[in-house]
C-alpha cells in the first residue's frame, strides 16, 4: 500500500504520517475534526478516534494545515487523544497500547491533544502517573499542532469509545497481564467501599454520602478513599476485595482492569442516565471470570444540577431504605435488621446538598434542566459551549448490498446444513430456499412458495409460537442439533433475544445463526408498532446486548438489503450468560431509542462495521465453516 512501510503484527507503520489533532482547528459548536494523514494524502480510518463530540473518520483537514506541520523524529506508537478528565484518559488513551507489546523498541507513545483543557501542566503529570501506574514507561508526546511522524505505528483501538468501552478479549488479556502481573487473589470476606466523599464536592456525588460510609463501616466495610493512594495501591486494593461497593465514576474503570474471579462488585448510581462506558468496562473484564458479580443499583430519588452551571456535576439523591434493600438482595450486605441503617432526615439531605455550592447558588431538580439548558443557550447566543449545542448526527449508511435472500441462498450452498431451523416463516418464501432437513416454526403459516426439497428427509412444520416450541422439549427429545438457524419473527428485541437464547442452546457448536432486520435506517421503521413501509421494529437492541454481554461470539452485520444480515458464529451451546442478565437487560433496554442514541439513528452503526454480504460468504467459506460435504 502506497505511504507506509511493510511489517506484521497487528500494528502497521506508516512513513511520514502527518497527526492533525482536534486542538488545532476547534469549531465551537460543532464535531470536532482529527485526522491522521498518510503520505497520499488519504486519511487512515485504523487511527480513527470518537467521543461524543469528535469523528474522525472521513474528515479531511485544508492542505495548508498539512503544509506547515511540526517535524517528530524517530518511531512512535499512535495513542489516540490526549484529554483533560482522568476517566477519559482511560477511555480514550489506553486502548491502542495493547501494540506496544510487538514493539520492541520504539521512541515513545503519540497522542493527539484534544483541546486546551487537556494541555495543563497538572493535567499531563495526572497522565503520566496514570501510565507509570499501569506499567506505561514509555514517554509520552502530545500534540497539539499538525505534526509529521517520521514513523507511526498504528494498531486497532481496542477499548475505548469508538465500541462503548466493550473491550476486546485480547485487551483483556493484555491488560490483565500488564496492569496488574502480579494480581493478588480476594481476600475471603473482604469488603471495600471506594468513596466520592473526599473530593471536592462541587465535583459531582451522592447526597450524605458520610451516613451511607457509616452504614456500610457497620457491615465490615473498609473505606477507601482512591485520591490518597497510588495507581498500583488502587489495583491491588480493588483486586484483594471479595466484595466492593462503589457509585458511578471515573474510580470504577480502575476497579474494571482488577477484576477477578469470585469477586463481586456493587454500583451505586448517582445519576439517571446510566454511565454506559463504565458499565460495559466492567462487563467486559468480567466476561471471562468465574462467579465474577456485577450490580448495577440504581435507587436514584431525584438528581439535582447547579443552576447556574452547564457542566455534568450532579448531585445523586438516593433512596436509602430501598438501597440496603438491593446491597442485601445482591449479597453485598447481610439482611440482620438487627444492623442499624441510617436514612437521612429532610435536615440531613439539605445539610449535604449545600456542601460546594457557590454563594448564593440553587439547585434544580433533573427535569428542569432542559428548559434550563435552553435558556442558557439562548443567553450565551448558541456558541460558548459545544457540549450545550443540538447533537451532531451521524450519516445514517445505506443498506444496499446484495439483496438477504441471495445472500441467505447462498449461505444455504455454502454451509449445507444437515438440520436448518427457521423462526417466522410464514409464506414460506424464505424456507423454499432449504435444501436439507428443516424445522419452521410459526403460529400461522400461509405457505405460497415450494417448500419440499430433494434433500431433505425430515421437513416439519410447527404451527407455534417459538416459545412454545422451545418450551415443548421438541428438540431434545428428537437429537435435533441445527448447523443453520434463521430467526425472523416477531419484530420485538426481546422476542428475538429469547429465541436466540434458546436457539443457541439447539445448536451445533459450528452451526451458524442469522438475525433479520437489525440495521433500521430511519426512527419510524425502527418502531415497535409496524407502520407503512419497511419495518424492523427493535430488534436492533438484540444486536447490542449481545455486542456486549458475548464478545465469545464472532458477530458479523452485512450490508444486505433492505434491512441487514446479522451472522453469528462461534456458538456455545452450554453458555448461559445471557440467560441470567435477560430480565436486566430487557429492562435497561426498553426505553433506549434508536434516536436518543449517540449520533441519533447513524449512531447505531459506530457498535459494529457493516461488511459487504460477498465479504461475509467468503469468510465463512475459507473458515471452513462446510457442515455436511455436498452428495
């Protein structure tokens, strides 16, 4: 490839790449542009960083930036952005450096400064603490300029943003080993509570959080505050804990790389919106780990804004009855009424939420601050703050490749499966494509299409719903194990997330699963009551929960028309993950909209990469994936 050099690894260098960081051209009010440029002038998309306000994919910077770029000697690792909050120095920072264990020598790490906040004397000393606590020794150089890299290696991001913080398995295991070599084992009945209330409180809390120290220090809790202590002192602290309780903060991506097995962690939340970055950090170093608990407690009364401030340092209010409700439900405490629990008086609550606010400051409770928020910007006249401006929207992709009946056509010539199991058939349309042995379930076929093939032995028609016919014990009692599975039913995320749960489980390990309709491209055929026109309901809700709760899986979306073909491989049909966090997951799912995501409905497609259906076929075909040898 033309503007970089040859070599292996995951990590390719580039000659000459020119850094153009955010810092460099801010444009209040909108996205802002970062872009790595190799030397054809093209810009490369494996250096692509995202945050809520910045994607880098496509952009293209004015050549009169390019042309008076900075000159960095020597080899460098490409780090991403470089930002002024220490939990974005996580999130943003760290998920590149997985590279660096393919590199030998190297003359230190490269970042891209984020903006002016970012490049503070404090905040780059807090950085670098942070990397020499992870075992980072490397130097660092942050640039805040267009700047020309003699040579940069440039890896996949691993965990960071760009995937909500899902890392990948293999971040995992570098992480665990680089982070934390040494890691101690739980200590047995250890508990820890890792507190807020040291720091300043006008940084955001939980209102009496002193009374919840005192309730949890009478259950045997160790209260620990992390500001005190070292990156290494943290790790090993959060690694020994058998249980830890902790709220929603930067602190918790910490408590995310020491994870261990048969440890379990409780989250207080302090906020309404759920911190999906943090929670998926959590879950994913969990994924592997036996008997490793997560709980996400969210008693949240009322959340409560500074008024004359735009920032996000809230103050939680919880409920603390229903609190120690949940600690002892998730067995973070023991029930024994016998243990005083504090809840705070109306005197207490108001004592607590005057601490750091300024003189003569109030605050509003969370449903005023958007007609607040309105009126600030109306005020400042729309440009003082990028965070207070209308979202930026994703560019939504066309779904147009290869229309999903050839594509599943074809799948069927490529797997032949012995056993094919179709979920929605209805007119029959698709299961005239079999050329095996099927089962098709739905409660009410209209069959019009040819549905008897020459290869097929057994050919059965389960007029059910597909609970039902999971619950009838159908296919056990049968040995029917599927290699092909189509699940097209009802329109509804958790419907198709229950028939993939038990679809799995009827599965041959190297069997394969479709999922239809998981790539909407407007709100309205994303609805869950079917309108006129095309109509995938929800069911791309399906499609994340299992992003993030079976990284195991190999997950890959094609492009196909008119609504996508999600195939599913590397199948474990004695994994019951999703199982257990069915009735959570539904729950903290059902209000998400495809519109109040990130980006809105083009935000959807920052989980996954769409792939051309021909790329998927051939990819199956040179894994091997051939089922049954053709007759």
């Amino acid at each position: 490839m033309p503007g970089h050099a040859t070599g292996g690894g995951r990590t390719v260098p580039y000659l000459n790449a020119i850094v153009v960081p955010p810092a460099a051209r801010r444009r209040p009010g909108r996205v802002l542009p970062m872009a790595v440029i190799d030397r054809t002038g093209e810009s490369v998309a494996a250096a692509a960083c995202a945050t809520h306000r910045l994607s880098s994919a496509s952009y293209r910077p004015d050549p009169s930036l390019l042309a008076g770029a900075e000159r960095l000697g020597g080899t460098w690792l490409w780090g991403g952005l470089f930002s002024h909050h220490f939990g974005h120095q996580i999130t943003r920072s760290l998920g590149r450096l997985a590279g660096l264990a393919e590199l030998a020598d190297i003359d230190g790490i490269l970042f891209a400064q984020l903006d002016r906040r970012a490049a503070t004397a404090a905040n780059t000393a807090l950085f670098r603490r942070l990397l020499d606590g992870l075992g980072i020794s490397q130097p660092v150089h942050v640039a805040a300029t267009p700047t020309e890299v003699e040579r940069l290696h440039i890896g996949p991001d691993l965990f960071g943003e760009q995937t909500d913080c899902i890392a990948a398995p293999a971040y995992v295991d570098w992480a665990q080993r680089q982070f934390l070599p040494d890691a101690p084992r739980p200590v047995p009945g250890s508990r820890l509570y890792v507190t807020r209330s040291r720091l300043d409180p006008a940084l955001g809390r939980i209102i009496c959080e002193d009374l919840l120290e005192e309730n949890l220090a009478r259950h045997g809790y160790d209260i620990f505050a992390p500001e005190a202590h070292s990156i290494p002192d943290q790790l090993r602290r959060y690694a020994e804990a058998e249980t830890i309780v902790t709220t929603d903060g930067s602190h918790g991506h910490l408590i995310a790389f020491a994870r261990q097995s048969g440890q379990r962690v409780a989250m207080i939340a302090r906020r309404q919106d759920a911190p999906v970055n943090l929670v998926n950090h959590l879950e994913s170093f969990g994924a592997g780990l036996s008997d490793a608990e997560l709980h996400y407690l969210s008693v949240l009364r009322t959340e409560w804004w500074p008024r004359e401030r735009a920032d996000n340092r809230s103050l939680g209010e919880i409920d603390f009855a229903a609190l120690r409700r949940e600690l002892a439900n998730c067995g973070a405490i023991a029930s024994d009424a016998s243990i005083p629990w504090i809840v705070p008086s109306e005197a207490e609550l108001e004592e607590s939420k005057a601490r750091g606010l300024r003189t003569g400051e109030q605050l509003i409770p969370a449903e005023e601050r958007p007609a607040f928020l309105a009126e600030l910007r109306k005020r400042r006249g729309m440009t003082a703050d990028p965070s207070m401006t209308a979202p930026v929207l994703d560019p939504v992709p066309a779904i147009d490749g290869l229309r999903y009946f050839r594509m599943l056509s074809r799948l069927h010539g490529l797997l032949k499966p012995e056993w094919y199991l179709e979920i929605g058939t209805f007119t029959g349309k698709s299961l005239a494509l079999a050329q095996g042995n099927y089962v098709a379930v739905d409660p009410e076929f209209r069959i019009e299409h040819p549905i008897v093939n020459g290869r097929g032995r057994e050919m059965l028609l389960v007029q059910k719903t597909s609970d039902d016919f999971f619950a009838s014990d159908f296919l056990r009692r049968n040995r029917i194990a599927f290699n092909l599975a189509f699940l097209d039913g009802l329109h509804l995320f958790e419907a198709l997330l229950r028939d993939f749960i038990n679809t799995e489980k009827a599965m041959d390990p190297g069997g394969v699963i479709l999922l239809h309709d998981c790539c909407p491209t407007t709100r309205r055929m994303a609805e869950r009551e079917r309108p006129k026109g095309l109509w995938t309901g929800d069911v791309w809700k399906t499609l994340l929960i299992l992003l993030r709760h079976r990284p195991d899986l190999k997950i890959e979306v094609a492009n196909a028309a008119p609504t996508g073909l999600v195939v599913i491989s590397n199948l474990d049909p004695k994994n019951r993950t999703l199982g257990k966090v069915y009735d959570k997951a539904v729950a903290e799912y059902s209000s998400l909209s495809l519109d109040g995501l990130p980006g809105g409905v083009g935000g959807l497609y920052r989980h996954f990469d769409l792939k051309a259906p021909e790329a998927v076929l051939a990819g199956l075909g040179a894994a091997g994936k051939a089922i049954l040898p053709a007759e």
